[in-house]
C-alpha cells in the first residue's frame, strides 16, 4: 500500500499512536494453545467510534458495545478481546458473560464498568469459559506496555494465517500525528457495517461526532468492501479511538485520509487471507451515476463465485464479470462496458475484443503462487459509463482449501 500524502508508514501497529497501550496473554481459551486475550487501553477522554455487523442474529457482546457508545456519547477507554469463541447464540448467559468480563476488567484498571466494551471471535453457539477468562486477567493487565500491539494483533486472530497491523505517522498542525490498526478476518467475510474485528487508534483529538462519521465514510470504502465468501458474521465489529491534542478542522480532510488508508490497507489484508485464497482480487468500476453504485458493482464482482473460481483456475473468463456485474442491482448501459484484466482489455463498447488468451492466463498464473508476493494482486477494471461514480472492491479466489477448512470447522 501507497498512503496518501502526507502520511508515511511506521512500525508499531496500533501502539505506534501516543498514549495508547495494548496486552496479550494465552489464558487457555483455545485448545493451540496460541494467544486468545488481547487488551488494548486508550488514554483518558478518548472518543471511540464504532461500527457493527447489521445482521439480526449477532453476539450480544455487539449490542453492549453499542449501547454503551451511545450512552457515552462516543467514548470509552477499554477494549477486551477474546479469541476461541464467538459467544453468539448463547442465549442470556452471552450477556452475562459479557457484563462480567467487562466488570472484572474495570475493575482492574479503575475504570467504570461502561468505559470498557467487549469483542469475541469464535465458533458460534460456544460460550466464553469465564473463569478461565477471568484468570487471564490479572496476567493481562500487567503486560500493558507501548509496544504491546504486534502481542495483541496475534491474540485476536483465528483461522488467520497472518497477523494484520500497519501505522502511518504525518505532520500536520505542526506536530506528529499517527494513526494505527489491527484486524482480523480470513473467513465468514461478507461486512454489512467478516468473521472481522478491527481496531483503529489516533493520538489527534477530534470531536465524536465527527469522529463517528470519518469512521463510518472510511468504513464504507473499505471493510464494506471486501468480501470472501458472501457469508455476514454475528460479530462484525469495528472500533476507532481517538485522544490527544485537539486537531484543527482544517487538518480532518488530511485526517480522514489517513484514517481511510489504514482501514483499507487492513480491509485488503482480510481478503488477501481469505480462507485457502492464493491471491488478492480488485474490482475497479468507474463511469457510474455515483460512487456508492460503483463499489456495489464492485462488490457484486469480486464477490461472485464463479469469478472466483475463473481466477483460481486462471481462466479469463470475461463473461462471468460481466454478468455479475449485471446482477448488482444499479442501472448502466450495457453497450457502454469496457473491460480489462490486468493490462489486457477484454471488452470495449459492450463487445468483446480479440486478446492473447494465453498470455492473460499467464496473468493469472503469476499472481497465485499461494504465498503472499509483492504483487500478487488480479486486478479487474470495469467501465460501464461516462458518469462520476468510481469505486473499488476487494476478495479473493475460492479454492478446494476453503471447502476443506469450513467442512472440518468444528468436527
């Protein structure tokens, strides 16, 4: 990833920001025997705004969040994370657990019980086992430390294949400015705010409210779209903390820039580690009547099982691109599309063009070696009119691995 100007990559994930400390323990709540508890603790009067899964059927650890944002008018200090299980579909005992853990942890930490919010990632149907979970806390309130994020991005994760991180650092208003965040998610990715949680910090200060809708443009461009496989998690959440030094609103486009960098460069990192994915796949659509129309173009093609299965068998099947872009449910001229796959234009006034099928093979094959490359990305470029609307989405291809994995999920 490129950031835009005037942001710069640094390391430190989401504890590069100032005053922003994170944890990780193995409490014993998953069975590898890998880091399942993470804590990551803003400072004093941070605003946090959050955005959830829309799913009807979600975890009640989401609704808490929630209504605790509300109630607080967007702040919080606190986050817990438990990896292992989902503690959705648990019936009251979910919200119980959910009470208590945050409890425990204010408690620990000389915090109101409100100023803390909970997120579970698991297997659905499966409840926290809370004394475990509360032992861990103690262990975890102790390893706090500035340099805790690289710890706390490997604790979140489940079928992950890699820990997701990045942090950008800029000037602005004369002084230092960074913005950090982690993810996870590599299966049950589809957001409608996959299975994904991310968290985002920034050491400007900036009002709630403004804040809430940065977050919420930046969300939409980026995890709402993505997808892996077309299936919404119950516990889709993502939280964005913001504390320090007031930033002036001359500097929020700048902000929001970065703001929007970070949860795409994380957005992308979902994709790219879909359950057995050997590549990364991004949809450009531009000429649309607006923005929003473009991306759910967008979306509909990379989310499309067939296109898919055409990359992963490296197959420029065009056909099945054009097609799911009709079925996206926004108005364009079908004698307008042009195509492309990677350099090669398959497509131009909604016919199809001669091209050296081989060689757009040979495309595909470069970019799906089942390792992360420096450019192992298939990009797909559709125009489908002369009007202002442009956006992009991301996925991935669907190989025989995403069968087997979610076939022996629980068994």
């Amino acid at each position: 990833m490129t950031p835009p100007s005037p942001w710069l990559p640094i390391p430190g994930g989401v504890t590069a920001p100032e005053g922003f400390l994170a944890a990780a323990v193995t409490a014993g709540l998953k069975a590898s025997g890998r880091p399942d508890l993470s804590l990551l603790l803003s400072p004093p009067g941070a605003a946090c705004a959050g955005t959830f899964t829309t799913s009807l059927v979600r975890a009640a650890c989401v609704d808490l969040c929630a209504e605790r944002l509300a109630a607080g008018g967007g702040h919080a200090r606190a986050v817990l994370t438990n990896s292992g299980q989902a503690n959705a579909c648990t019936g009251e005992r979910g919200l119980a657990d959910s009470l208590r853990a945050t409890a425990e942890l204010a408690a620990r930490l000389d915090l109101a019980p409100d100023e803390v919010l909970i997120c579970s990632t698991g297997v659905i149907g499966v409840p926290i086992p809370m004394e475990v979970l509360v032992a861990g806390l103690d262990p975890l309130v102790a390893a706090l430390a500035p340099d805790g994020g690289g710890a706390a991005a490997e604790a979140i994760l489940t079928t992950d294949l890699v820990a997701k991180e990045i942090a950008l650092e800029a000037q602005l208003g004369g002084r230092r400015v960074r913005i950090g965040g982690m993810a996870k998610g590599s299966g049950m990715i589809h957001p409608d705010m996959a299975t994904m949680l991310g968290y985002l910090t920034c050491d400007a200060g900036v009002p709630a409210d403004v804040w809430q809708d940065m977050v919420k443009r930046a969300v939409n461009c980026s995890f709402n779209a993505i997808t892996v496989d077309g299936d919404t998690s119950t516990n889709d959440t993502y939280l964005a903390f913001a504390a320090g030094e007031p930033l002036g609103p001359e500097h929020f486009a700048a902000l929001e820039a970065g703001l929007t960098a970070v949860s795409q460069h994380l957005a992308r990192a979902i994709a790219r580690d879909g359950e057995g994915a050997t590549c990364l796949i991004e949809v450009r659509v531009e000429g649309a009547a607006d923005d929003a129309g473009a991306r759910a173009i967008a979306r509909t093609v990379a989310g499309s099982s067939l296109v898919k299965c055409a990359v992963h068998g490296r197959d420029p099947n065009w056909g099945r691109i054009v097609a799911a872009a009709g079925r996206a449910g926004v108005a364009f001229d079908p004698q307008a599309v042009a195509l492309w796959l990677g350099g090669h234009q398959l497509m131009a006034a909604g016919q199809p063009l001669a091209f050296d099928r081989p060689a757009a093979s040979a495309y595909l094959k470069a970019r799906a070696a089942g390792a992360y490359l420096a450019d192992d990305t298939v990009a797909i470029r559709l125009l489908v009119g002369d009007g202002p609307g442009s956006g992009l989405a991301w996925g991935c291809d669907l190989s025989d691995q995403y069968v087997h994995i979610n076939a022996d999920y629980t068994t």
